[in-house]
C-alpha cells in the first residue's frame, strides 16, 4: 500500500509539472549582437515581465568605419522595455562582454551581476565614467543563485583566458537554459580550479532545455592546450635569451599569461615593467584582488627602466593586435618616450591576430625587424575557446533538447550546428539565430517568430551615436577622392557676384601642378552662375545644387572622381 501511495504522488507530481508547463508563457531569447561577427556579445531573455541581459560586449571599428573608436549595441529594444529589465547577469571581464556597459548604464540603469575579478574590472569603467556611485553591483560567487524576476541564475565555473570566467545555468519557467560564455576546458589552469564539468552533468540530468555555446572554435579540430603549455615556452625564451632585453605584447585581461611572465621574469631574476593604461588597469585590479601573484621588487616603473641592464629587464606591453595608438606600435615606430626598440631587444607576441587584424599585426612585426629586434610569434599562445571535442563533451553532459550557437561569425555558427546535429540533435531543434531574431520557446516547441531593432552604434570621441552611416560614407568620399570648396560671395539680394569664385581643394590634387583644372573649374561656376541670372534664379540652395552638379560633371569628365564639392556663399550688404 505505501509504495501504491508514492506512485500515485509521483504521477500526480508529473501531472502537475505538465499542467504547469502548459500554462507557462513563452520564453524568448533575443540576441542583440555577438552574432556574425567576434565581438559586441549581448543577449536578452524575456518571460513575461522579466528581461535579464547576459553581458554587454563593445565591437572594434572596421577599416571602412574612418575615424570610429568604439563600436556598441543598439538597446532599443531594452529602453523601449526598461521596466521589465533586471539586470546584466555578466560571464567574464573581457572588452567584447563587457566593454559596452558605461554608455548602455547612462541609458538603463540596472544592476550588475559578475564575479570577483570581472567586477573590479567593470567596477574601473564605471569609475571612469562616474557612474560608479549610481549602478548597483554584486559580486558573485560559483554556485551561487540569484533570483532576478521570473529567472534564478545559477555561476558555474569554467576556464578562459581570463580569471573567474563563469557560465550560467538560467532557470526558467520553460525550464534550464545553459550559457556556457567564452570557455576552453583547461584542467591545469593557472589560477583558480578546472572547469566544473560536474556541474554540467548535473544540469544534464536534471534536463536541459537549450544550450548556447561558444563557436568561437568549433572549426578547429582537438581539444584547446592548456594555458601551462605556455609557461614551459616562455621559460625557453627567457633561458636562451639571457643577455638580451625581453618584450611580450599580449592582451590586456589574460591575466593568467602575465601571470607566467612574471614567473618566468622572477625565475631568471628580471625586474617587470608594464606599459598600456588598459594593461596596467587590470593588472593593479588583479593584484588588489588577489587574482595575480607578483613577489615582492618585482614589479618596477617604465622610468626606472634605465637604472637596469637591459638584460635585467622585461617589459610586458599591450599593442599585440597592431593597434594603432598602443604601446608596442609607439615603441615600433620610435614615438614611444620611455622605449625605444634596438637589436639587442627580443619582441614576443604572446597572442594570435583577431581575425581582421592580420595586417595591421604584420606591419607592427616589420617595422620590429626594422629597428633591429628579433621577434617571436609562434607556439607563444593558447586560446581561450573550446575546440571540437571539448564543445562535444558540453554537450554530451548537459544533453539539450535545443542547440543555440553563440559567439562567433556565421561561419563558426555553423560549424557547432554540425557538430550538435552530429551528437544526435535534430536538424529542426538548431537554431542559427541573427542578432535581433526573437527566438520563443513555448508548448514543448521553439520557432523564430520575428526581430527586435538590432545594430551598432558608433561612438567617436566623446560623441555617441551622432555619427551615423551617411556621416561614414562622407568620410569615405574625403579619403577616397578629397574634397572642392567652391567660394564666392554675393550681394544680400542674390543678383550680383560680388567676388569669387575661388577653388579651394583638399586631398585631391596638388595645387601647384593643376592651375589648368582650377581655372576651368571657376570657369565652370562662372558659366553656372551667368545662367542663374539669365534665368532669374535667386534661391540659394538651388544655386548651389546647380554649382555642385556642374563642377561634379566637369570633374568627372576631366579625373574620373567623385570628390565632395561645398558650395559656399556669402553675403555682402
């Protein structure tokens, strides 16, 4: 009889779980960006009146986006929702998760959910930005829950090139979603514990709804090597150049690599010395949190580097991207005011080129050799993201019903489809989603039902958003073929030339060897405005249209360009 009573409370139990279910609104999964491109991750999920954010990614311009520093998500979607939106649940402390958080915090302003050292990383912009005493804030630990509206958010430990990278196990009313963020299995990590695979499996029994994991590898065969692999490199290097002044440009958050080059600098008693405002903001926060062990007179100021011997010496520099204005670039082509780079350097890149940043890490590579250094490029680095295998035993323990590819271009996208799809997953149950595709998940079924505004949004100096894709191609027109500025002034009537024209050009010929085409384009705005006054013509904006379209024609017909002619006319009392 008593085991006839548990079975009944079993079914009943069932029963109302389906019946529960069944009632259950759907939940939606909204990405934002992160999606068809390395960079600017973030994404909405949305159950009723509950919007929870994982991350807040920036993008870095592309060659054709002149003059852009930064690249953000468009939030229309969240302001336009603001009261449903609780937080920004965080993975991990790199720039494309959380480097769009200071503008979007000035638009919505929502607490902020991360671990130990992605905190202390966030908390430096928002004190940068001022923001810090206005954004609420809290530090999470792995394995601890937190309940934001309809969802609990469960941090489960991974590894990456970063400290405290954490996934998410999210709790839902439709049931588990797990967010793996960027992750590599690493059982030999440099800080901190192996990824939690346990946890996984746990999910796995429990049932796991969908699945989002990193693509950032799922081309590449094998698993990930671990970050101690570089350690033994490094060590190499540092044996066999004893007599020779060391340098390594890495990223500024693989704190576990710093890490190893301070220990190896420690090991051949070498003094370090950072240089890179963004390198020496996270090193300071890793060492106040306890993230990054350096033993004591260690660490020196790039000032002091010429009271050691060069070969006393490391210097650990951000730049390792090529990027234009970064320490490295400054030391390669002699604009840097402490280093200055010589044959008796040894220049490290303890990192791979950022797809699209190939040229850029090559001209920096060339003007090294230039100068006289030797540079070292291979078998200096391991990536932070999974490969193959590694992507197949996440899911293999967590066995989802969907599979949601996250983080990558499209290419990587569909590389993780076929290996989900090659682990037994239906076709139908993979989903490669478009950043603002509305994914809902209802009744035991998931469909893309429609888009949210999605895209970027350019900031250029202190300016956010004023600089839009007509301002762009404007750009793109002056560095392509210059620009004409057509001069005259008139009378406050607009019926006598008074002065003018004069032809002023910039970036597109060399005055001093085009007299003829400069004169033939005042004759041409001559001829222009004779007609305008023949014909009675006094709006001043249609004269302009007619000098623009009549200098264009003549340019095109004599050059083959198309630079931006600027009519100006000013007026004489």
């Amino acid at each position: 009889m008593p085991s006839i009573m548990k079975n009944m409370k079993k079914e009943w139990r069932i029963i109302l779980k389906k019946s529960v279910m069944a009632d259950a609104a759907a939940l939606k999964i909204i990405p934002l960006g992160g999606l068809e491109q390395i960079g600017m991750n973030i994404t909405a999920f949305e159950y009723e009146d509950s919007i929870l954010v994982v991350d807040c990614g920036l993008g870095f311009p592309e060659d054709d986006m002149l003059g852009i520093d930064l690249v953000i998500p468009d939030i229309t979607y969240l302001k336009d929702n603001i009261e449903k939106v609780k937080g920004f649940v965080i993975t991990h402390g790199h720039e494309d998760h959380i480097g769009a958080l200071p503008y979007v915090l000035k638009e919505i302003n929502v607490p902020i959910y991360a671990t130990k050292l992605t905190m202390g990383i966030i908390e430096a912009k928002l004190k940068e930005h001022e923001l810090d005493k206005v954004v609420a804030r809290k530090v999470v630990q792995f394995g601890q829950t937190m309940t934001l509206g309809d969802f609990h958010v469960e941090y489960i430990r991974t590894n990456h090139s970063i400290v405290d990278a954490a996934a998410l196990a999210i709790y839902t009313p439709q049931g588990i979603i797990v967010h793996t963020g960027d992750f590599k299995v690493d059982y030999t990590p440099i800080f901190g514990d192996a990824i939690d695979l346990q946890r996984f499996g746990e999910l796995g029994k429990k049932g796991v709804l969908a699945l989002m994991c990193d693509s950032t590898n799922a081309e590449r065969p094998g698993f990930t090597p671990s970050e101690r692999t570089v350690g033994s490199t490094l060590d190499s290097i540092f044996e066999e150049h004893k007599d020779r002044r060391i340098i390594v440009a890495t990223f500024a958050s693989n704190v576990d690599r710093v890490q190893q080059i301070i220990n190896s600098a420690y090991k051949y008693n070498r003094k370090v010395a950072i240089e890179g405002r963004s390198m020496v903001n996270i090193i300071d926060t890793a060492i106040e949190l306890e993230r990054l062990n350096v033993p004591a007179d260690t660490l020196i100021d790039a000032d002091t580097l010429k009271n050691y011997p060069d070969e006393r010496t490391v210097i650990i520099t951000t730049g390792s991207q090529g990027e234009r204005l970064a320490a490295l670039s400054r030391m390669a082509n002699a604009t840097h005011r402490k280093v200055s780079i010589g044959p008796r350097d040894i220049v490290v890149f303890s990192s791979n080129p950022i797809p699209g940043n190939e040229k850029a890490v090559t001209k920096i590579i060339n003007e090294l050799f230039q100068k006289g250094a030797d540079v070292i490029f291979q078998d200096t680095h391991v990536s932070g993201h999974a490969c193959q295998e590694e992507i197949k035993l996440i899911y293999s323990l967590t066995q989802p019903k969907y599979a949601i590819p996250v983080h990558g271009e499209y290419k990587h996208l569909k590389a993780q489809a076929k290996l989900a799809e090659q682990l037994g997953i239906m076709k139908e149950n993979i989903f490669i989603l478009h950043s603002g595709d509305v994914l809902k998940i209802e009744k035991q079924e998931a469909k893309v039902v429609g888009t949210v505004p999605f895209g970027s949004i350019f900031v250029d100096g202190l300016g956010v958003g004023d600089v839009g894709n007509v301002v762009l191609r404007d750009r793109q027109r002056l560095a392509d073929d210059g620009i004409i500025i057509a001069v005259l002034a008139m009378d406050s009537e607009g019926e006598q030339v008074l002065a003018g024209p004069d032809i002023v050009t910039r970036g597109f010929v060399y005055v001093k060897e085009s007299d003829e085409i400069l004169e033939e384009m005042r004759s041409v705005v001559n001829a222009t405005m004779y007609d305008m006054m023949i014909s009675n013509v006094r709006d001043w904006g249609k004269i302009k249209n007619n000098i623009k379209d009549a200098v264009g024609d003549y340019v095109w017909k004599k050059t083959k360009r198309r630079p931006m002619i600027l009519p100006v006319i000013m007026a004489i009392d």
